[in-house]
C-alpha cells in the first residue's frame, strides 16, 4: 500500500492518531518540538512546568527516569517517616542502671533455678502417677 491510499483511506481522526504513534508525541508536542529545535525558545519558555517537562521527557525519552525518581522520593519519605518514629520510640528507652541490671540478672538466675527444681519435681510426680497406674 502506498502513502496515498493511506492518506484516502483514512479519516482525519484516524490519520492523526497514526501519526501520533509513529511521532510519540502529540500535534502540540511536535509543534513545540520544532520550534524548540528551530531555536523560538519564547513558546517554550511560555509553557508551564508540567508541559515543558513531558515535552522534554518524549523528546529525550527519559520518561522511566522521572518514575524513577518518583518511586525514590517516595521509599526516600517512607524510609524518614519509618525513621522518625523509630527514633521517637528509641528516645523513651531508658537504659538499666547498674544496680537494676545486677537485679534484674539475679531475678533471671532464681527463676531458672525455679523452674529446674519445679521440672525435676514434676518428673517424681510423673514416675508415682506411672506406679500408681
């Protein structure tokens, strides 16, 4: 098929959304890229931040690196968010002081001495039930 059974086959609709998906841009995408290549920077400039932006990302196909870079900023917030309450629990930690800690340590050593004589106890126990069954 060639370019003019192409062009008279279609509609106006349907041609420019073919050219659409060869350009990757838009009309107004492409209308800006020339005049940005033909050096009238003044539309360009004129534009809002978010236009010059996607304009700028179709024509360096750049696109992945500003979801990149979103997808950072966001783990970035969740990390801070994740390490300021982190470090608001750590800041209500009071450290043992010595004395408590020794007590601590003696509590801990009379429980397992406690639990030692309670196990063996429970074993005589077992032994008399298993007689006196």
């Amino acid at each position: 098929m060639d370019s003019e059974q192409i062009l008279s086959n279609q509609s106006k609709r349907e041609f420019e959304q073919l050219i659409e998906s060869r350009l990757g841009l838009n009309f107004e995408q492409f209308t800006r890229a020339v005049m940005l290549a033909q050096s009238e920077f003044s539309a360009f400039l004129k534009a809002d931040d978010k236009e010059r932006s996607e304009l700028l990302e179709k024509l360096t196909n750049t696109a992945i690196y500003s979801q990149l870079g979103r997808r950072a900023y966001s783990k970035s917030k969740e990390a801070e968010e994740a390490l300021k309450t982190l470090t608001a629990q750590a800041s209500n930690i009071v450290p043992l002081g010595p004395e408590q800690l020794v007590e601590l340590e003696q509590r801990f050593s009379d429980a397992q001495q406690q639990l030692k004589a309670h196990q063996a106890q429970q074993r005589q126990l077992e032994l008399k039930q298993q007689w006196l069954i």
